[in-house]
C-alpha cells in the first residue's frame, strides 16, 4: 500500500479513486469513471489535466500519432484509468511505456472494473529502471 509520507501526491490521486469506487461501485464504462475522477479532483483541489495529448519521439522525431493520457495530475503523474476484470502485465507494460516516452516518472494505474478498486504505481527511475 502506498503510503502518504512516501508520496503524498500519488496517494491523494488514489483517496479520490477510491471515493469515486465507493460512491459508483464497479461496471460503467471508463468514460463514466474518468468524469467522475473529474469531479472529485476538483472537490479535493487536485490538479489536473484531462485526456492530455503528449507527444512521442522516435530516434529523435516527433511521431504524428500522440499518446493521449487519461489524466496528468500535478503536472508529473499520468494517471491511466481501466475499467477491466483485472490489471495485467500488458496495463504496466503500457504505463511504463508512456512514462519513458514522456519522460515523466510517475504513473498509476486505476481499474474501477473490479469489486474493490485496484491500482498499480509505476515509477521510473533515472536510470531507466522501474519500481
């Protein structure tokens, strides 16, 4: 579990992940959860950017398609959100993706899709390495 001395940011994030689960429970549609999330980001004085388009590079060249992330909180954490029977190893594999292409090094994965809300963190280090 993260913890709010850890990193105080990704665990607000999460406080209002869990509000918006507990008050809509598990089965719409991402787009019911991530306007939602809206919601209760402004009630908890979050911020936040929604379905922020970043660019991605390769070899040095921005690419025509863009990564559009659900939302950027803080300026520095994507937040991806799901609404799936589980997060798996393609979920994290994504997130990790998106933070080496954008250079950010924080990324939490949301899934209202379950019973209890499920959420993965993923950091990537300076070096390149994950947590």
């Amino acid at each position: 579990m993260i913890r709010n001395a850890r990193d105080p940011q990704t665990y607000a994030i999460i406080g209002a992940a869990m509000q918006v689960h507990s008050e809509l429970g598990h089965g719409f549609l991402e787009a019911v959860y991530q306007e939602a999330l809206a919601i209760e980001f402004e009630r908890r004085s979050i911020p936040f950017a929604r379905e922020v388009d970043l660019p991605i590079y390769y070899l040095g060249r921005l690419l025509a398609c863009a990564y559009r992330a659900d939302f950027i909180c803080y300026g520095s954490v994507v937040v991806e959100l799901k609404a799936i029977s589980a997060i798996t190893g393609i979920e994290k594999a994504q997130a990790l993706n998106y933070l080496r292409a954008t250079q950010l090094e924080r990324a939490l994965i949301l899934n209202f899709g379950t019973l209890r809300l499920e959420r993965e963190r993923v950091v990537l280090s300076a070096d390149g390495a994950t947590e």
